[in-house]
C-alpha cells in the first residue's frame, strides 16, 4: 500500500509541476517594466518555450507542441512579448522582398506599443545561389532600414538579430551573412537607438558553419538547448545594461 501511494503523491507532484509551466505565461505582466518586443519566426518561438520551461524538462519541452502559445516571459526589469512575423519572401512575385514582414511587423508595433522592438530573420532567409546573394543582400539591408524608420518615428528602441550561422552553408550563402553582418555593425554604429544581438558569433566554428554541438540534430538549423542557454547569458546582461529606460 505505501508503494501505492507513494506513487500516486509521485505522480500528482509531476503533474502539478506540468500544470504550473503550462499556464506560467498567463502571469507574466509589463507592468513597470521595460517592454520589449520580439520578433521572429521558428527560433524565436522556440527560445520563448526555452525560457518558460525548467531544465531538464525544456530539453524536449522547448521542440514539442503545447496548448497554450508560449508568447510572454519576464526577467528583471524586461517583460518580453513574442510576435511572428510573415516570412520577407512572399509566393507572389509582384511583391517587394520583406514588404509582409514589414507590415506584421508594424501592426505589432502599433498593437502593443513597446518600449523597444527585437527583429531578426529566420535562418532560412539566407541561402542563396551565387548569382543571387548581392540582390538578397539588398532586401535584407533594406528591410532592415525600413524597420528602423518605424521604431524611430516611435521613439522606440530596435534590436537587430543578426544571421543564424548554418551547418552546410553554401560560399554564397556565407558571403552573404558575413556582409549583412557586417552591415548591421556599421548601421548600429551610425544610430544611437539600435543595438545588434550577436547570434553569429557565438555558436560558429572555424569555417563559417553552425558548431554541431549548438545544432537541434544534424540537419536542423535550429538551435539546441545548450545554444539558448549561451544565448540567455548575453541577451539578457547585454539588453540590461544598454536599455536605460523607463518603461511607457
């Protein structure tokens, strides 16, 4: 009988623990916090998964699918919210590269008028042939100025993400998030209210590629916990001490 029960406390212990992570998000408030909006696509969703659930359980938590959306977190003085946006390369043809991401993007602005914006592209932005990185470059550099311009006539603050490094990138491909790269250093330094966020650097090896030990698996691009968790240790210490702020 004592096995019996102490399985059964066992159990309602894990499932209460199952059920405090799962509704966690719902008690998250910006209330006199900065607020900071974060737009993404695949790996911002994951890494908003990565922050709500505990390790271990996140190891697998973060890439499965759940009932609730994972879209709120709160560290310190940060209350982060999650946005998806539209991917920047639309199936018409008549549409300019980044044109659907730009109006998702300012809807959320408009919607839940943050203190300050995160955006970045998604991995799968960046491949490219070699006859098409100096145009995707182009749009990339643009979107991105575009972007600026909508947080600036706001008074608010832009973080950029700059370029997820791949496991198999291509030389085009490499050349091209190396000058975005680049571009993104030299277009924070020339205005005060944009920040870049290192995702590069941290998790490539010596040849431009994504390190395997930071790879979901060996042909996902995403990044694995281990890669998240060298993420949290700069996001949140580099955003805190560049935003002196007071929240709206």
């Amino acid at each position: 009988m004592k096995a019996i029960a102490y399985i059964i406390i066992f159990v309602l212990v894990i499932l209460g623990v199952t059920a405090f992570f799962l509704v966690r998000p719902f008690f998250y408030s910006p209330e006199n916090k900065v607020k900071i909006l974060m737009t993404g696509r695949s790996t911002m969703g994951l890494w908003f998964k990565h922050w709500n659930w505990p390790y271990p359980l996140r190891i697998k938590g973060t890439y499965r699918s759940w009932p609730i959306p994972y879209n709120k977190y709160s560290k310190g003085q940060l209350f982060l919210e999650y946005l998806p946006l539209n991917g920047p390369m639309s199936k018409d043809p008549s549409l300019p590269f980044g044109e659907q991401m730009l109006k998702s993007f300012e809807a959320g602005l408009i919607n839940e008028k943050p203190d300050v914006a995160f955006f970045k592209f998604c991995f799968v932005d960046f491949p490219v042939k070699e006859d098409e990185w100096q145009k995707r470059f182009e749009g990339l550099t643009k979107t991105i100025t575009a972007a600026h311009e909508m947080t600036a006539k706001r008074k608010m603050k832009l973080i950029v993400g700059n370029a997820l490094p791949l496991l198999n990138p291509s030389d085009a491909t490499l050349r091209l998030q190396v000058a975005y790269n680049q571009w993104l250093q030299d277009f924070a330094a020339r205005h005060d209210d944009v920040r870049v966020f290192d995702l590069f650097s941290v998790m490539v090896g010596p040849n431009g590629q994504l390190r395997e030990e930071f790879a979901r698996d060996k042909d996902d691009d995403h990044p694995n916990d281990r890669a998240f968790s060298l993420l949290d240790e700069r996001f949140f210490k580099d955003v805190s001490g560049w935003l002196p702020i007071n929240p709206s």
